[in-house]
C-alpha cells in the first residue's frame, strides 16, 4: 500500500498546480489537507513544501474566486483552512486570517442567496451550507462580539427561511444513492444539532423539530445507505436535544438497516470515495458525528484491495477531480491512514 501512496505522491507533485482547481472537494485545498497530513505522518519536508505550494497558489487564486459554497467555493476553503489551524498543521489567528472571507461569504449569503431565494432544493441547499460554515465559525470561542453576532443572525436567518419553504416537501427529498452533502434533511438535523449546542435558538429548534417529525417519520428512505445516514445523525441529535420521538425513530431506522446488504450491494467494490462511498459514510460518522457503526477492517481491507489502484494507473490517465480528497484517490488514501492509527482526521 505504501508504494501505491508513493506512486501516487509522485503522480500528483508532477502536476502544473495552476491549472488546478481551488475548492475544498476536487481542487488545492483538499489537496493541502491530504500532503500536509502525509508531510507530518512521514516527516518529509519534501512533501510539506508541496503542500505549502499548494497552498499559496490557492490563496492567489481567491481574489477571483465568486462561488461561497462547500464544494468547490470560498465557504470550503475556509473550512480547509480553520481545520489546519485547529490540527495545529498551520500557525495563526483563524479569526484573523479568515476575517475576510469570512465578510465574503457573509455578503454573498445576504445580499444575493437570502435576498433571493427561490425556496427549490438547489436554492435551500446554497444556504443551508452558507449556515453549517458559520456554525462552524461560531465554535472560535475568541470570536469578537460583532463576529458572534453577525455569525448568529445569518444562521438565524438560514433556519427560518427554511423553515418557511414554499414547498417543505423538497426537505424531506431523498437522493438516488448516498451522498456525504447532498441528503439535505441530514444535513438540516446536524445544523439544528450543532446550533441548538452553542446555546442561541434553543426554543425556536425544539419547536421545528416537533413540526418536522410527523412528515419525517412518514418519509422513510428507501436506501439502506440513506436509512443509515440519517440512523446517524438522528443518534447524534439526540446526544445535543433529548426528543423522545427522535429517539423512537432511530431505533426503527436501525430494525430496518442490514449492514452487510449496504457494503456488499448499495456500496459497490469501487465506490470507495469520500464524496459518494464507503468511506464518505465513514467519514460522516466518524469525525462528523463521532459515532462509526461500519466495520473498520472491512473498509481497510476494501481500500487495499480494491481495483480502483490497478485500473488507475494501468491507464495512466488521471483526471483532477480524480485526485481530490472528495472525489478522488487522496482522500480515500487519508481514511486508509486514519484507520491505520498513522493520523487523525
């Protein structure tokens, strides 16, 4: 496995970096994350200042860069960059250094996305991420009053634009296979989970949870993957918010889940990606919601022995999203590792 990580180490230092794209997903910052982490495990400095190279054409590149999303926008790569801090893999203030993407973001979110929201599945999840970064944001325990409270009511505003969609029933939409961002109910209850934590909203959240479970409940998902996304994240809300009803429900999500039917069928033997695979469930349960129900040694032994080494390099022709820590070999290499005890996600 070590020279396959070599092998692919090399593929991508080979590359012009400029022509990279910049977002979290498929581009230079999840890149930073992934040659950082393996500079640090291995203690080669080769490998940092390609992650330090990354990293500064990346930070050329923001000055043009409009989108604010998760993905592949400036809402990701401050993600990327506050998770660095926070690793203690880069130095600094992260309230310093994010001050101005974070006005960005904010400005972006409240003069365009809020002000015209359109209350379709793709405008309502422009927003819902704009709030899972602030919420984020607002964890930075040495944000400033004014921080604190722009973050706030940006978040506040989020939920109650949600709450009021034209049409609730695009909420509760299940997606045609498992996707680590794209179940939006999932994504919703972690939010409200998160917020409801930091201790501003609090009756305002335990009402939109008593409004949403009846349509919840009758909305059971039909994927075994997605019955156990949402199994996780509905245990997780119920560490934050004590709701009897949610409690009731995940046990009848976790009756209905067969684990080997969801490794062996619903996750395919190369669909092991971080953005869409088996190790993006992991992902989501681990270091998201601190709460792994998959069998780890069976993930290891699927990345190890998975086609998807032999089919890449046996072609020789590897696309940039292919290599993105979401999309590609690297972030699949990173769960490979943390699975291993060699770094921690």
């Amino acid at each position: 496995m070590q020279k396959r990580i070599e092998q692919f180490n090399q593929f991508v230092m080979s590359q012009d970096i400029d022509k990279l794209p910049v977002g979290l997903f498929s581009g230079k910052m999840g890149l930073c994350i992934y040659f950082y982490h393996q500079s640090k495990f291995l203690r080669n400095k080769k490998l940092e200042k390609f992650a330090d190279r990354l990293l500064e054409s990346l930070i050329k590149q923001l000055s043009t860069k409009s989108y604010i999303n998760i993905e592949d926008g400036i809402a990701g790569i401050c993600l990327g960059l506050n998770y660095l801090i926070n690793k203690g893999i880069q130095t600094g203030n992260a309230n310093y250094i994010l001050s101005e993407l974070d006005d960005r973001i904010y400005q972006k979110a409240w003069f365009e996305l809020l002000k015209n929201n359109s209350g379709s599945i793709e405008a309502l999840q422009s927003i819902l991420q704009v709030a899972l970064y602030f919420s984020i944001r607002l964890k930075n325990k040495d944000l400033s009053k004014d921080n604190r409270f722009t973050f706030e009511s940006i978040v506040i505003k989020v939920i109650n634009q949600i709450e009021n969609a034209p049409n609730p029933s695009v909420i509760f939409s299940e997606p045609s296979m498992f996707s680590i961002n794209q179940y939006f109910i999932c994504n919703y209850l972690y939010l409200l989970s998160n917020v409801y934590a930091l201790g501003f909203f609090n009756y305002k959240i335990t009402k939109i949870l008593d409004e949403i479970y009846p349509k919840l409940a009758s909305t059971y998902p039909f994927l075994q993957t997605n019955r156990l996304q949402l199994l996780s994240v509905v245990e997780y809300l119920n560490t934050k918010i004590e709701r009897d009803l949610y409690a009731q429900y995940a046990i009848r999500l976790r009756q209905d889940i067969n684990m080997d039917y969801i490794i062996n069928n619903e996750f395919k033997h190369r669909n092991l990606l971080l953005r869409d695979g088996l190790c993006g469930m992991y992902l989501f349960q681990n270091v998201l919601l601190k709460n792994t129900q998959l069998p780890e040694s069976l993930i290891s032994h699927r990345i190890i022995y998975s086609d998807l080494w032999d089919n890449t390099y046996k072609e020789q022709k590897i696309s940039d999203s292919s290599i993105g820590l979401f999309t590609g070999i690297s972030g699949i290499i990173l769960i490979y590792m943390n699975l291993k005890g060699e770094i921690e996600l």
